[in-house]
C-alpha cells in the first residue's frame, strides 16, 4: 500500500471511530510503529486527524487523560521538543532571580541547559534537585510525602514550604493544556502544589510539548490565561494568536 493511501484509510478511521490507536494500524495495515507514527504526524500537519499519545483522533475533539505515566515512560517521550523547551526556558532565568522548579520531563531538560549560578533554586523533585546541586547551584527543597513515580514532593508539608516562599519566576509541567480546562494533571495532591507555587510567583511559565495541546487531565491547578506557554513546532494554528503562547524550534 502507497503512502497517500495509507494515509487516507487512516484518516478515514480516525472519521468513522473518531479514535485510532497506533497500536490497532500497525496491525490492521501491517506497518513498522515508525511508519505508522510518520503517517499520524503528517495526517497532523495536514489538520485531517490529531495526533495524540499512542493513536490519532478525530480533529478539535479533546483527549482525557486520567492516569500519571511514570517518570520513565515520560524519559522516552518527544525528546527533541522537551530538549529545545529546556534549552529556552533556562535562558530566561537571570541573575539574582529566586525560580521555583516543577517536578517532570520537561523541566528537568530545563535544569540541564541552566547556567546561571547567580540565583536560588527551589523544587519540589528529588530528581531536579539533585541534578541542580550536582551542577553547583544553591537549591531548596520542599517538605512533605514522596511520590514514587514523579518523585514529586506534596501534602501538608510541601503547602507549608511554599507559603514561605515568594518566587520571581517559575516554571511547570502538566499533563495537557486546553484554554477551556487551563493546565491540568491528574493527581489531585500535586496540582495543590502547582497551584500555590503559581500564586507566589511572578512570572510563571508552563513547559510542555504540543502533543499535550488539546488533552486534558483530571484536575486543573491553572487558568489558560495565568502563565506563559512554552511549547514545539505548534501544530494547533488556533494556540498560535495567543499572546502567552511562545513557540519554540531546535
């Protein structure tokens, strides 16, 4: 089967189930996972399906997502995009700032692009914090319980740390991110963190890849409207007017 025509009875799937996984195509068409990926992401840029983790669905419709991937499952995922975000958000801290670290993929391949040793880190991630203190950077740590499969730090002790603080930026991951629904993740505990993180800092930016774009979590910690947008190759042309939306290229 040519690749126009197995683009097509992709996109005709997508149509009649209004959802695909890539998993079902290879099987159904008989093609490599990779084949089946390029011909989700050109049906993507062509507007005719949207792409989204592990198929295709029916464009403008939203996807839920009600379950946490582990921090390992997150490692594998739109490496270049989450490296090209880390690369540009770590450009923005400057000297003499007091950031607030999110836990999560993306932020991590912020912590790896950082180089301003003149300012004071603090996170709620076991992992972030040691990579910052392995790079010689001034870092504190939230209290409370560990999660261990983000390695994110909540509860009552994680609210208690942040009513100390007052940051001058931040930066977040979520799990998808609709102007509808705002930023969203699944766990109830640590979008209590995101949020109060936000309201005590100054500039907030939200770090995620575009296949995020149009998906939604269970719980909201933010407004569409409350922080910045630092995302890849935006292939949703409706995000690209808004001005807290920044698009970033390798």
């Amino acid at each position: 089967m040519l690749a126009q025509e197995r683009q097509d009875y992709i996109a005709q799937l997508v149509r009649e189930r209004g959802t695909v996984s890539a998993s079902f195509l290879v099987h159904e068409l008989k093609s490599s996972v990779s084949t089946i990926r390029r011909d989700i992401d050109e049906l993507d840029r062509e507007g005719r399906v949207s792409k989204v983790y592990g198929g295709a669905t029916a464009p403008g419709s939203l996807s839920y997502e009600t379950t946490e991937r582990t921090n390992d499952e997150k490692y594998s995922l739109n490496v270049e995009a989450k490296d090209a975000i880390g690369r540009y958000a770590a450009s923005l801290v400057e000297p003499g700032d007091f950031v607030y670290i999110d836990t999560g993929s993306t932020t991590e391949c912020l912590v790896n692009h950082l180089e301003q040793v003149d300012a004071t880190y603090v996170t709620n991630s076991t992992t972030t914090a040691q990579k910052l203190v392995r790079k010689g950077f001034r870092t504190l740590m939230l209290g409370g319980e560990l999660k261990g499969s983000t390695d994110a730090l909540f509860g009552p002790g994680a609210i208690a740390s942040l009513e100390l603080y007052h940051f001058t930026k931040g930066f977040w991951g979520c799990n998808g991110v609709t102007r509808a629904q705002g930023f969203t993740t699944p766990d109830v505990n640590e979008a209590q963190v995101k949020r109060l993180a936000m309201e005590r800092t100054g500039v907030r930016y939200v770090l995620c890849d575009a296949d995020k774009i149009g998906r939604v979590a269970p719980i909201t910690f933010a407004k569409f409207s409350f922080a910045v947008l630092v995302t890849y190759e935006l292939r949703n042309e409706q995000y690209k007017k808004f001005s807290n939306v920044v698009e970033v290229s390798a």
